[in-house]
C-alpha cells in the first residue's frame, strides 16, 4: 500500500509541477525528495497511505517537510492531499471544531490515529487536495534554501 501511496504522489508531482524527483536510498522519515535544479532547492515528503484509518503525527510540526495522505491509495484514482506539518497535526483540532469526535487527542500524545476515514475528515482533506498552485505553495514555504 506504501508504494502505491507514493506512486500517486510522484504522479501529482509530475503532472502538476516541473518539479524533479529523487526517492532516497536510506528511509530516515522522509518518502520522496521533489527539487528544483536551478535555483536549487529541495523538499522532503512523507507519504501516507489510508485505506482504513489516517495518522497524524506531532514530529512534521518542527520539520521543514511536507506530509502527503493518499486517500485510497490503490483504486484507480487515489486522491493525494498535501500539508505542512503543523496542518497535518491541526487536523484533529479542525475536526473537533466542526463537530467531529476526537477526544482522546492530546498534544502531548504525538500521534492520533483515526480508525476510519470519515465523511467529515474527507471533507477537510479535500480542502487539501493536490493542485498545480498547491504544489508550487507548498514547496515554497518548506523548501531548503
């Protein structure tokens, strides 16, 4: 389900951007590595797949990277959402604000993991979906320098 996950953001990326590609040898938390030759910069991205349930971790908030939910990840068209780390761990918060039950989220906890994808959790991620200007936004504002 991994693969599949990052195929569809390496999809997005080359569709959507000029954006280049690098996968790194060795998996020190980060999936896919999109650069820009010239002026150079890079990002880092971490890819994740949800097929049941979907994961937010505290770690990508201090993190200049990228974090990507690939929602249904092996149907033929796997909807790719991207975040900075502080929006991915706002997720729980923005789902408590708009009347979904997340109660057992704690700051302290590091992660929260939902079980399911809901209706109301696909309805925030959509408002995250892959596009063209989301793309160039992003990266922009995590990119090394």
């Amino acid at each position: 389900m991994e693969r599949a996950a990052v195929a569809a953001v390496e999809s997005s990326l080359l569709r959507l951007t000029d954006l280049s590609l690098a996968m790194p040898l060795v998996d020190h938390g980060i999936d896919l590595i999109a650069f820009r030759p010239r002026p150079f910069a890079t990002a880092g991205l971490q890819v994740k797949g949800a097929v049941s349930g979907l994961t937010v971790h505290s770690k990508y908030v201090a993190e200049p990277v990228l974090v990507s939910y690939v929602l249904q990840p092996l149907s033929a068209e796997p909807e790719v959402c991207i975040l900075t780390g502080a929006d991915a761990w706002d997720l729980p918060y923005e789902y408590q604000r708009r009347g979904g039950r997340a109660s057992d989220h704690h700051e302290s906890n590091g992660t929260y993991r939902w079980p399911s994808v809901t209706s109301l959790l696909r309805e925030i991620l959509a408002e995250y979906r892959a596009t063209e200007g989301r793309w160039a936004s992003l990266f922009e504002q995590v990119r090394s320098r």
